[in-house]
C-alpha cells in the first residue's frame, strides 16, 4: 500500500463516523452501527471505538459497549471522557467498584470534570433504576 492510500484511510474512515453521527441523530441506529464498524474496519481510532460503545449502550448492548471502550482506552489511555463512559457503561452492568476507578481516575487527572463526572454516574444510576 503506498503512502498516498495510507493517508486517505482515516478520511475514509471519518466519513463514516460522520455519516454515522447523523444516522444516530436521526434514530436510525442499525445504520450508525454499520458506519461505526466499516470505520473501525478502514482504520481503527480510539474515537471511533468510543462512539460505536456508546452506541451500543443505547442499543442495550453494555458487553459489546464495554468491550469498545476497553479498545477505545488500549489505542488512547489518556482520553478522560472514554474513563467517563466506559464508567458509565460498568455502572450499568452494576459493576459499580470498577465504574468509581473510572470516575476517580479521571477527577484525580483534572478537578475540572468532577461537574461531568459526577453528573454521568447519576445518570447511570437513574437509568439503571429504569431497566428491567
């Protein structure tokens, strides 16, 4: 593959986080999952490994959203709100112990996403209080 092909691989990809990002907007899920795994195919970011986990939360998915985010923090360990949602996908699996690393880890790095932070976790904890 030469350079030239190399570079126009994350463009490729982007599209298809992008166009994702506006199916998801517009309800169509099924969609946005497929863009999501045709841009981590063409070139695998850590952002989009973030936003195919929050997806599949949405979708109900916590193992397949957890897993994403663990990818999403092996390719960019330093990326606070990926700690933050993978917080709140572990929250949801009632793996609360593990969430809390996640919440403290991020605070601890920066004070200032404590509002973010601490806003999430009671997020997780309404919806969990929601599902069946």
């Amino acid at each position: 593959m030469t350079a030239e092909e190399m570079e126009y691989l994350p463009n490729v990809a982007v599209a298809y986080m992008n166009r994702a990002r506006t199916y998801q907007t517009n309800g169509n899920l099924d969609a946005a999952l497929a863009d999501l795994n045709k841009s981590v195919a063409v070139y695998p970011h850590f952002s989009a490994y973030q936003m195919r986990g929050e997806l599949q939360r949405t979708r109900g998915d916590l193992h397949a959203a957890l897993a994403d985010m663990n990818k999403s923090i092996e390719l960019r360990p330093g990326m606070a709100f990926t700690y933050i949602e993978r917080g709140v996908t572990l929250m949801l699996l009632g793996r609360d112990d593990e969430a809390e690393k996640d919440f403290s880890k991020v605070v601890k790095e920066d004070p200032e996403y404590k509002t973010i932070v601490d806003t999430r976790r009671a997020e997780a904890k309404q919806q969990r209080t929601k599902s069946p």
